[in-house]
C-alpha cells in the first residue's frame, strides 16, 4: 500500500492519538531500516528503547520462531518453563526478590502501585501516599497517568486515582519534606526520558532512599527505558549510589516483543497474595523466550562497555557541533538541546531525509536512542547526518 493509501486508512479507522511522521516502514535489520520505496535509514530512536539488540537480531528471531513453533503460549495458572526462567534471571540480576510478568511498562508501574499500597495498608496505613517527581512519565493507564503529574488532567481524564503528590525533580530537601508516615512509596525514573532526557542528581536519589528508609516506605525506579543496558550498565541504578526495592522494566526486555516486569528485594517478594494480582498473558512464552534471548544479548560486559564507550563518543561529538548549547544523557541514552532559533522539529524531519531517524521529546531537543549494537562508524555516521539537519 501507497504512503496516500495508509494515510486514508488512518483517517477514517485510526483514533488520532498519534502524530504519525510521513514515512512508511516495511523491514529492520540491525541498527537499519527500510521504507517502502527502499531508502535505508540509521535508527538512533529504536522506538522508544525497545530495539535495544537492533532489528531482527539473528538469536531473538530464533528464539521467537521456536517458540512460536511450540508453544505461544497458556495461562499463568500453568507451569511454562520460559516464564519462570525469566522471573529467576530478573530477579537474580538485580534486586534478587521476586517477579510478576505483564505485558508493558504502563502496567509493570500499576502493579508498582498496588503492591506498595498494599503494603502500606499491611504497616497500618489507611490512606497510603506515592510520592512522585515533577517531569515524570510512568504510563497512560489510569494509575499511571495520575503518577505522571504532566499528564495527570483531571479535567479530560477525571476522576483520577487519588494518593499521588509530586515534588519538584531537583529538590533533594523538598523530597526529604513530602514523605512522611502515610507514604507507601517514592517513584522515580533515575533519568526520565520523555522529559528530554534529565538524570536525576545522586543527591536526590540518596535524599529518596533515607526517607524511604526512615518512614518504612518503598523505594521504585521505573526503569522500564533506563533499563536493559540502554545507560551502560544492565540496569541504570547500578550507577548510581542508591539501591531501590522495587524496579519496573519493560520496552526493550522483550527484544522487540510486547513484556513487562516487576521485580521486588527479597522483603517485598511475598506482600501480594494468590488472587491479588493477574494478567492473562502474564508469563507467555514467546515474549519469554525472546526477553531470555534479549537478555543473553545485553547482559554482556562487553557490550555494556561499548555502550558506555560509544556513548562518550557520540556526547563528544554532539558537544563539539555548532547550534547544540547543551547534551544530557549515560550511555547511548543521550539529548542535544538546541541553539534557540533551531527548530527541533524541522531538524528531526532535515535528519531524517538524510537517513537518520532521532526523536523530539521537548521542545528544542532531540534525542538519541541508538541501538546499543552500533559501532563507532554508526555513531560517527549519525554526528555527520546531524550535523547537516542542524546547519542545513
Ligand atoms: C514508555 C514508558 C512507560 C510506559 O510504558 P508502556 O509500555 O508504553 O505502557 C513507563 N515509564 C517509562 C519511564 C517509560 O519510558
């Protein structure tokens, strides 16, 4: 189908929620992708963070052909071997407790919620209280949505879940003054990224885990995009001085297929009892069998080192380009903020008749989420294209 002909497709059957950009693609492979007219373009957004291992790696293709020759999938009220594989290895590669499997990051966090509003009520807490930071993004379902204090209207969505309070994200003292005896939980991405890509400073996040500590509360990262190597380490807290007690992932731990998780410490693996929680996909196979192969591609030293490397590489590079007046970022999760008078936008469309493909999370600032299989000529190829899209 024509361009024109997706287009008509999308005005008459598709809700508008998206502002889809003119171009139509039809095959991946590795950090490439094509069009329908075959013109070839360097994907540094890999949707979000979910094409983590690149397009259609080799393994993950395998792996889902397999298992989809199998067994897709059947209830979680079974035993499947993928799925209980994979709450092992989550669970032994970070924070050692247990795991519920879902099927996106908007969910990982609901159930983030719930646990830990459950586990308030359990210390006595009638009106539990999740502190959330300012600039945050953690889902469009209701729970989440009131956990995005940006997106949170009240007026277009409401009534919304209550017990949410946001602080400013850069506010160690202001942090430290909102949790109390009725918080169930601090949420926080280490470095949000629909924000443009804004680290949260150490002092902050250490701010977070003593009040949590002092008040009994729990500590969460969303980390569903910082996750899965994307800041040079598997998971972004381990860059960090702090520990939470609870992490969401999701986005690239299926190499590209739909999953989620919540991963607990040891003390928090039993607060959600039989008939508490469930999802009818939870633990399905293929997404399984593929979050294994995407984790046997990433949780790998040397790769993670590349990441860090290359993410250097790229940062130099954008910091020496003229019309970029700031880059943010760890690892190949990276944002240029613009010279003002460059529009953000008009370069991200320049870039992408080039052949690169980046994306606009803010105003005046594009980011840059590579797959992390790109190697330096990659990297070196994109500071060109960019350089072209920002002085034209
Ligand atoms: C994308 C994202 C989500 C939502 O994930 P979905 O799979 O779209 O529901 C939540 N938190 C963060 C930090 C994200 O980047």
């Amino acid at each position: 189908m024509s361009l024109a002909e997706l287009k008509e497709l999308e005005r008459l059957w598709a809700m508008p929620v998206y502002a889809r950009l003119p171009v139509e693609l039809v095959r991946g492979e590795g950090v490439w992708l094509f069009d329908d007219e075959g013109k070839r373009y360097l994907d540094f957004f890999s949707a979000f963070s979910v094409h983590n291992c690149g397009h259609c790696h080799p393994r993950i293709v395998k792996a889902i052909r397999e298992q989809a020759g199998r067994l897709l999938g059947v209830s979680a009220v079974y035993y499947t071997e993928p799925a209980l594989r994979l709450c092992e290895r989550l669970a032994r590669s970070s924070l050692g407790g247990k795991v519920f499997l879902g099927n996106s990051g908007a969910e990982a966090n609901e159930l983030a919620i719930k646990l830990t509003r459950r586990h308030a009520h359990a210390r006595g807490v009638d009106e539990p209280e999740i502190v959330v930071l300012e600039g945050a993004f953690h889902g469009r379902t209701l729970g989440a949505l009131a956990a995005t204090p940006k997106l949170a209207r009240e007026d277009l969505f409401g009534p919304l879940p209550r017990g949410f309070k946001p602080v400013p994200p850069d506010d160690a003292d202001a942090l430290r003054a909102a949790v109390g005896g009725r918080t169930a939980a601090v949420m926080i991405e280490p470095i949000q990224g629909e924000a443009g890509i804004v680290p949260i400073r150490d002092e902050v996040l250490v701010a977070a885990r003593e009040a949590c500590d002092e008040q009994g509360a729990v500590l969460v990262f969303d980390e569903v995009q910082t996750g899965m190597g994307r800041t040079g380490s598997l998971w972004a807290y381990e860059q960090t001085p702090v520990r939470p007690d609870l992490m969401c992932v999701s986005k690239a731990l299926g190499g590209g297929v739909p999953i989620g998780a919540c991963i607990t410490n040891p003390e928090l693996g039993d607060v959600l009892g039989p008939g508490e929680h469930g999802s009818t996909f939870s633990g399905q196979s293929l997404g399984a069998a593929a979050a294994l192969a995407a984790l046997d591609i990433i949780d790998d030293p040397e790769l993670l080192r590349s990441v860090r490397v290359l993410g250097s590489r790229l940062c130099d590079g954008l910091r020496a380009m003229d019309g970029i007046v700031e880059v943010r970022g760890r690892g190949l999760m990276v944002a240029a903020v613009l010279a003002e008078g460059i529009d953000a936008e008009e370069v991200s469309a320049r870039a992408r008749a080039e052949g690169l493909l980046i994306n606009v999370p803010a105003p005046s600032t594009v980011r840059m989420l590579p797959p992390l299989i790109v190697d330096e000529s990659h990297v070196d190829q994109a500071l060109e294209m960019l350089g072209r899209a920002v002085s034209p």
